[in-house]
C-alpha cells in the first residue's frame, strides 16, 4: 500500500459517508441530535479537498493530512476521534514508503486505540468503540492475511459489533441521558464506524 493506496481507500470512506448522510442523521435522531450524518460527510468531504490536492505523499503523511483537515472541520466529538485514530494510524507506520500485509493490522489496531484513549469509552458503552475494538481484534486474528483480506474481516467484526450495540444502554455522550430508552437503537458512530472499514475495503 503506498501513500495513493491510503487516499484512495480515504476518498472511498469520503463517498460512503456522503451516500449514507441521510441514514447516519435519521439514527443519530432516535438517541441523539440528528447530525452525525452531516458530521461524517462535512468531515470526510474536507478530507477528500486535502488529499485531492495533495501531489504524492508517504501513508503517513496522507494520514496526518486526513487527521487536520477532518478536524478542523468536524467540531462535535467525532471530529477529535478520527483526528486521533489518523495521527495514531499515520505514526504506527511512520518511515515507510510502502505498506506490506504486515502493517494492515496496526493500522486498524492504531486507530482503535486512538478512538479509545481519545474517547475513554469502555466496550459495552454503546459507542463506535463498540465497532472499532472487534475490528482491531478481528484485524489482529487476520495477521498474515493479504491487506484486503485484514480489512474485510475487520469490516465485518464492526458490523455485527455496530448491530450489537442496539442491546446496549449508552453510557456516554447525548444518548445516555435516555437511560434504558436508548435500548433497541443502533449506536450512529458504530455504524458509521462499519461503514467505513467496508469502503475502505472496497477500495483495496
């Protein structure tokens, strides 16, 4: 995987985020304010202007592209997260030109546990960790694998960990205040969190 490789599987994240503004915001509005759709596509389209104009770059250089411009349009929690989760991704494979299938894994790994340390939510709180902690470990069990392969099973363990999440109370953020009525909701942010990993094998 070179730096291009990384932009390409960002701008497929970019378009997902775009084709599913509309659902995002219509989950987000069952337990919290409705604008987690508009957070993921303003953020992701604000990566996609950057890494557009960006001529060349190692992965760790597009990743920490992705992790500015992400942020500086992404205010609400979301925006820190993935900010983190790419600065986390970027330094665990700093110095290289090119990825090998050996580094699949620490990318997904990097950004779980930026999305961890950043949110300091707990798996069981019914947030996207609740998607990125099952990817990591699914990411871990596929070492050796080719990287799309890494990333599909990564992908997959989101998604039933984002389906998972409609039988967990939130802890944390707007949707705790609901208490036991957040119960039969999917969680937006591990949803989106699955539609990301998906795109981005897609794009390998």
């Amino acid at each position: 995987m070179t730096g291009d490789d990384i932009k390409a599987m960002l701008l497929a994240v970019a378009d997902a985020m775009d084709a599913a503004r509309d659902e995002l915001c219509a989950l987000d509005g069952e337990i919290g304010d409705a604008d987690h759709g508009i957070a993921m596509s303003g953020g992701f389209g604000a990566v996609r202007t950057a890494l557009s104009g960006m001529d060349g770059g190692t992965p760790t250089e597009v990743f920490n592209a992705a992790a500015k411009s992400f942020l500086n349009a992404v205010g609400a929690s979301s925006g820190p997260l993935y900010a983190t989760a790419f600065m986390r991704a970027g330094a665990a494979v700093k110095g290289s030109e090119v990825l090998s299938d050996a580094d699949a894994p620490a990318l997904v790994e990097a950004m779980a546990e930026g999305i961890s340390h950043r949110g300091k939510a707990e798996p069981g709180d019914k947030t996207m960790l609740d998607a990125w902690a099952p990817a990591a470990e699914a990411a871990r069990a596929a070492a050796g694998q080719p990287a799309a392969e890494v990333f599909a099973a990564a992908a997959t363990a989101a998604e039933k960990g984002a389906e998972a999440t409609s039988q967990m109370q939130a802890k944390l953020g707007r949707a705790a205040r609901l208490g036991a009525r957040s119960l039969g909701h999917r969680d937006p942010g591990a949803v989106s969190a699955a539609m990301m990993l998906r795109a981005m094998t897609a794009a390998l």
